[in-house]
C-alpha cells in the first residue's frame, strides 16, 4: 500500500520527536516518541478507510511483536501513530544521505529499507506492505 508522507518529509525536522532514541530523548523516549506521534498522526492521519486500516494491520501483523487481539483492538489513532512512527523512522534513514541518488543506491543494496521513494509526480511515497 502506498502512502503520499509528502508532508512528512516536508515536515522533516518533526520525525526526530517521533522516532528519536534513548541516546537523544532519554530514559522516556518510547513515551514521548509515542505521544508525539499520536499528536501529529491526529493532524495528519495517513490510513483514511478502512482497507488501508486492515493493510496496515496486516504489516504489523507481520513483525511478531503483538497478538492478532491486541492488533484488533489498536484505535484508529494508534493505528495511524504507528505507521507514523513508522515512516518517521524511514525519513531519519533517508536524511543521513547527502542526495537522493544516494538513498535509492542504498536502499538497492539492502542496506536502508528503501520503503521511502519519490514518485514521477514529485511527491514523495511510503511502501507499507510485504
């Protein structure tokens, strides 16, 4: 599933508040990065029906980490955060580049997610999905 996180990039100095480490934030890092991205996933919500909701389920489904009845019962909101932080998180991978060309080059040896691409429309996307 593809997702325009155009504002995301636009908004880039944000993604440090929503993704940042221990190393940055300190000791409350998971819970400020979480509120942070509760706060902006409510301005700006990327899932908007419900078969964008159930794909992003899905892909969060797949990292093991929760069970389907805590999965089920993820509001839209902390659904929305999620990916948020998500795509956040890519954006940080992103910025260590000095050019685009660098990032896609990375991204094609395995060595960034390369969930992040621009399309032929100028906007910027993210890849949610297997």
């Amino acid at each position: 599933m593809e997702l325009d996180v155009t504002h995301m990039i636009d908004d880039a100095d944000d993604c440090p508040i929503m993704s940042g480490s221990q190393a940055e934030l300190g000791p409350d890092a998971a819970k400020i990065t979480w509120n942070n991205s509760k706060a902006y996933a409510a301005e700006h919500l990327l899932l908007t029906d419900d078969t964008m909701r159930d794909n992003a389920r899905r892909y969060f489904k797949g990292f093991g980490a929760w069970s389907a009845d805590e999965i089920a019962a993820w509001s839209d909101l902390e659904l929305n955060a999620l990916v948020t932080q998500e795509v956040a998180s890519w954006i940080r991978q992103m910025e260590r580049f000095d050019s685009d060309e660098k990032y896609l080059a990375a991204a094609e040896q395995g060595s960034v997610s390369g969930s992040l691409y621009k399309g032929d429309d100028g906007k910027w996307y993210a890849y949610i999905g297997d």
